[in-house]
C-alpha cells in the first residue's frame, strides 16, 4: 500500500488516499487525533491519487484508473458525483477559495490541468490546511511523540 495524497476538513478529520500495488485502492477517514481510520470509503475508487474537501466538507477524490474525480457527500460512502470530461489520468486535485475544481492530468501528452466550477454552496470557507495540520500535531505531540 502506498499512502497518496491527505485533506483535512473543518473539523480536523484526516482523509488519506490510499494506492496499493495491486490497483483499486481506498480512502482512510481518520477523526482528529485518532490514529485508527472510523471509515474506509471503496466504492468508486480505483488508484486514488490527491483529495480536497470543499466547503460543504464534502469529498474529493482523483482516481488515477478511472480516470476520475469522484464526489462523496459529507459522511457518505457511496459516489455522489463523477466527473469524467477532459480527465486522462488524474493524479492531483484540489478546491480555491473561488469555488473553482482543479485536477492535473499527468504523465505524456495529456499533461495539462483542468478547471470545473462548484455550486456557490460548495466554495471554502474553512481554516487553512497549515492551521488544521497544527491541530494534527497537538495530540500527536501530547502522547509523546518526538519533535
């Protein structure tokens, strides 16, 4: 298993993308200062790369195979929306403040990076992803962890 990309949403849950050798793949969901995942998100995955979270805290995800991004509604397991137009393999994605979807493309010819818009209900309006992590490390650092 190879760890990709990590978000954090407003409440300081840790999503980490996760990409085994053997393809498919899952999402971790890891409550603020747990280290043991609450839920692992399957359906819909496959190789996942990078995740965002936008304003809703609804998730992000590019799967690099499918080749898609894949929404999943704030405490859902199940797809919500896929996005497919223009994706040949999306290996980043991330979520500005403007509301705009971004999702690079790697790797030969199609590298280039594409732009959707969200609903205004979907633009940020959470923490910085610096000052969620420094939520991250407080507990880490309370039970002894070495800085």
């Amino acid at each position: 298993m190879i760890p990709g990309g990590a978000c954090i949403d407003g409440q300081g849950t840790l999503y980490v993308a996760n990409e085994p050798a053997s393809g498919g793949g899952w999402v971790s969901e890891y409550p603020l200062g747990k280290t043991t995942p609450s839920t692992i998100i399957r359906d819909g995955i496959n190789e996942p790369g990078y995740c965002a979270i936008d304003a809703k805290g609804n998730l992000w995800v590019s799967n690099v195979y499918g080749p898609n991004v894949t929404e999943y509604l704030k405490g859902s397991k199940r797809p919500h929306t896929v996005i497919t137009k223009g994706l040949v393999y999306p290996v980043g994605v991330a979520i500005d403040r403007s509301g705009n979807l971004y999702v690079g493309n790697g790797y030969g010819a199609s590298e280039k990076t594409s732009k959707f818009t969200l609903p205004e209900a979907n633009r940020r309006r959470e923490p910085s992803q610096p000052a969620l992590l420094r939520r991250w490390a407080s507990p880490l650092t309370r039970t002894g962890a070495s800085t």
